[in-house]
C-alpha cells in the first residue's frame, strides 16, 4: 500500500494529502513549494497621476538607475534585484501605487518575505520597532497573505532620497525575514 504525503513548504512537517493546512505551522498547503512568482503582483494596479504632479515615470527612472542595480519591468512596475552575502538575492519591487491622504503621489518599495501565518505576526510587529526604512506587513498575493517590507515614498523625495542604501536595507530586512521563514531556502 503506497502512503502518499506532503511536505510543508515552511517547516517541512508531513502532512496527509487530505489536510488544508499545516498541522504544525499552518501554512495553507496548496504547493509543494511557496510560490516564488508573486513578485509580479507586489505593485497592483493604480490611479493614473494627475497632470498636475511631477512626472513620476522620469523620477521612478532615475530612483532605478540610481540605485546601480539589476532591475526588469514587472507587473505594475520594476524589479530590482539585490545581491546580498552567503550569495544570496532578494527582489525589490518599486512602482508608483497611487497619492496619499494629502495627494501626493507615491513610489512604493515592496520585498516578499514569505507565506504570513499567525504565530509570525507578533514577532514582526516587535521587530517593526527597530526597523529604520520600510516595516513589515501582509499583502495578499495571488490569493494568499504574504509577509513583505514596504517603505512608501512621496515621488516629490525621491530625488534626494540615497536609493541605493535604501533598496539595499529593504533587501537585508526582507531576506534576513525570508531566511527565518523558508529555513534557508532563497525564493524571492
């Protein structure tokens, strides 16, 4: 009699191909893997700029080139990708998402972390504490909830903001986040 199983994406943990989620951590069991490709659905769609605001697509151009790094358009705007040590990669997705409650527009840095789970919320609220740019957030994803970083920017800083240090600690806090949940896997 063959006994078929699944592996947890998160914590490795067996599970019967009947359970929905986790028994030992929860994650939604959907995939033998989580999935890599919801980067292309960090940045959603938006409201077009008013004519009034600065051009945004020059300054988001020059935040990209000013940050030295590897970047391809994807989904609603562009991906940066980041090497970091123990050659490691972290995605950085940056894009203008809209105005914000005065109506300014702006640029919206977002790094996947990973699957969100309850028992993860805690610890990153605490962490957001210590965070210097962006903090930590869910965003849906394809239909699930994923851990990000995110640091919104009103496009009118952008200029003198230092995009490639910037980029570069979103990139750490989202893989140093990534690493913890994926156990050492390098997804996104």
């Amino acid at each position: 009699m063959i006994v078929t199983i699944i592996s947890c994406a998160r914590c490795t943990q067996t599970n019967h191909p009947s359970t929905r989620f986790c028994d030992k951590c929860g994650l939604p069991l959907g995939s033998m893997t989580p999935d890599a490709g919801v980067g292309s659905d960090a940045l959603g769609p938006y409201e077009a700029p008013e004519p009034a605001d600065p051009d945004t697509g020059r300054v988001l151009l020059d935040f990209l080139a000013r940050t030295g790094f590897e970047s391809n358009t994807s989904g609603h705007g562009w991906r940066l990708v980041v090497p970091l040590e123990l050659d490691r990669r972290q995605a950085v997705y940056v894009g203008y998402v809209g105005t914000d409650s005065e109506r300014r527009p702006i640029l919206s840095l977002v790094s996947i972390c990973g699957p969100a789970h309850d028992r993860d919320a805690r610890s990153l609220l605490k962490l957001n504490a210590r965070i210097v740019e962006g903090h930590f957030a869910i965003k849906q994803l394809r239909g699930e909830e994923y851990f990000v970083v995110i640091h919104n920017l009103p496009v009118e800083l952008a200029p003198q903001t230092d995009a490639r240090n910037l980029i570069r600690r979103i990139a750490e806090a989202a893989d140093e986040l990534e690493d913890r949940l994926s156990r050492g896997r390098d997804l996104y």
